[in-house]
C-alpha cells in the first residue's frame, strides 16, 4: 500500500508535500506496519481445516508456484537468452537460441534465495557458469527428465498433493513425475533416482520432507544452478489460508556449497472448476531431439 502511494505520489506532487511534512510520511508508515503486522498475524492464526484423520491440515488439492524462479533462483535482471555469446555491443543469444526471439527471453525476476546469493565453493561457481552458456546441451529439462526435487515444485506447471490418513503421494504434471512419501523412514536410499527418497513427517501444521537419494544430473532451475549426489533437502509445506501455501527447502551439499541455504515461494491452490492434472508426457516429443540423428533418412 505505502509503496504504491509512493509510486502515485511521484505523479501527484504529494511526495514534495511529505518531505514538507514529515509528520505525514510518519504516520503513512505508521499505517503501513500496521497493515503489514495484520497480515501477519492473520496467516500466523490460520487454522487450516484437519485432513483424513482428523490430525494433520489437509493439504488435498493442485498447487501451482508463480514467478520467475523456474528462469533462475537468484536475483536476476532481465537477459536476451539462457545461453548467451560475446557481442561487439555486449551478449546476444547464442547462435542456436536467436531464432527463439523474446520467446526464448529470461524476464527479471527478485529471487527466492534468503540472503540473495547461493553460496557456491569456487569449482561449483565455474561448472554453473559452464552450465549456463551450453543450456541448450546441458539442461535436463529440455531433454525431457524427471526435474527432481526441489525444481519440480516451482517449475510453472500444477502439480497435485493426495493425502490420505498416512499415506502421502505427489503427482505433477511435467513428465508425468511423481513422489511417493514414506511415512516412517525405511534407511538411505538403496540407489539415486531422479525425484528421490522423501520421508514425511509433521511440524506443527508443516508438513516436512526429508529428501535424499537424488540423482546428481538434476538442476535447480534454468540458469545451470546444480548439485551433486550428497544434495540433502528439507521441504516445509504450510498452510497460510485456504487457498496458499508457503514452501520452504532448505539445501545442503557439501561437495557445491559452502553451507547451507534456503528458498521460499507461495505456492497457490488451482481454482478452476474441474480442474486437472492432464497428461504431459514430454518424453515422446523429444525423440527427434536426442535420435533424430539415427534416423535412416534424417530430416533436414
């Protein structure tokens, strides 16, 4: 509210007349906090209704993120491409990527990073990097694999939490990728896979996945943001009204980063009525991708 009365005011002339009157910017913002601190407190009393067996929320229904973090986790202005060259005037998509246009775009975007900045040892910062200039090769998700975990939560597609009394399930809708959650924890994974092992438990109203046994040719997002086989997520779902949640992972790898970090991002319940998850079977549509070149007669 304030910051749009601020962005009015620079058109109105009111924000000369509240450096003149600093008792109106004080009790503007006085009226700000207190908006803010309702809002606050309004999602901290929610009470979200009791799931099957009557314990835990029910967070039953298809849940979609907004934003830009799919594009790059971090802080980003707006950029040409993914993949970018060197220009005589400054980078220019790389020569596979111009025929996308601003189709192929990144749109800014705030981040979702607590602190701004993923604290990456040195190698790891380099490897990204590398990454991010052969997008179009090195991105799993253009080749159609299962986007692992946390990417499959903000990637811009539903996805669909069932609940049951003690059993937990996850279905998206990209790749057709799916979760099954152990209710109690059946030991390390006995082999890396791309969505993981996810075992749940409850914090409160916060559901909470432990995830390990990922597969290390996942990425976190678009901009080349990767992990290792020792990526270890802690995933918090919590109610914040009838109709949003707000997702947290935590994220560890020692052999990537320095420590660990943290995102977080609302994630939004589909309202549509009877709405879906439809089949989005991608695999199929990148077969001329990976073996076109096989084909007895190539296509130009």
């Amino acid at each position: 509210m304030f910051i749009t009365l601020l962005h009015f005011n620079r058109h109105s002339g009111i924000e000369r007349n509240m450096r003149k009157k600093p008792l109106l910017t004080t009790v503007l913002l006085t009226l700000f906090t207190f908006q803010l601190s309702l809002q606050v407190a309004a999602d901290s009393d929610y009470k979200a209704p009791r799931g099957p067996g009557g314990v835990n929320p029910d967070l039953n229904g298809i849940w979609q993120a907004l934003g830009e973090a799919h594009f790059d986790l971090e802080r980003h202005m707006a950029r040409a491409s993914m993949a970018l060259r060197e220009a005589p005037l400054g980078p220019v998509p790389a020569k596979r990527a111009v025929a996308f246009g601003a189709v192929g775009s990144v749109p800014p975007g705030l981040g979702v990073v607590e602190g701004g900045k993923i604290p990456y040892k040195a190698e790891a910062l380099k490897i990204r990097d590398e990454n991010r200039k052969n997008w179009l090769d090195r991105d799993p998700e253009i080749k159609c694999y299962l986007p692992g975990v946390p990417r499959a939560t903000y990637m811009p597609y539903p996805f669909q939490i069932l609940q049951g009394d003690k059993d937990l399930f996850i279905s998206y809708q990209y790749a057709s990728a799916a979760r099954s959650i152990y209710s109690e924890d059946p030991g390390p994974a006995p082999i890396d896979t791309w969505m993981g092992q996810s075992v749940a438990s409850w914090d409160g109203d916060t559901l909470v996945l432990d995830v390990t046994g990922l597969h290390p040719g996942t990425w976190l997002d678009r901009a080349g943001n990767h992990h290792s086989d020792q990526l270890h997520v802690i995933e918090r779902y919590t109610p914040m009204g009838p109709n949003h949640l707000k997702y947290e992972a935590t994220i560890e790898d020692p052999q990537v980063y320095t420590r660990p970090w943290k995102i977080s991002l609302p994630l939004y319940r589909r309202m549509e009525a009877d709405f879906q998850i439809l089949d989005f079977k991608c695999v199929e549509f990148v077969e001329e991708l990976l073996y076109g070149q096989w084909r007895r007669n190539p296509l130009d």
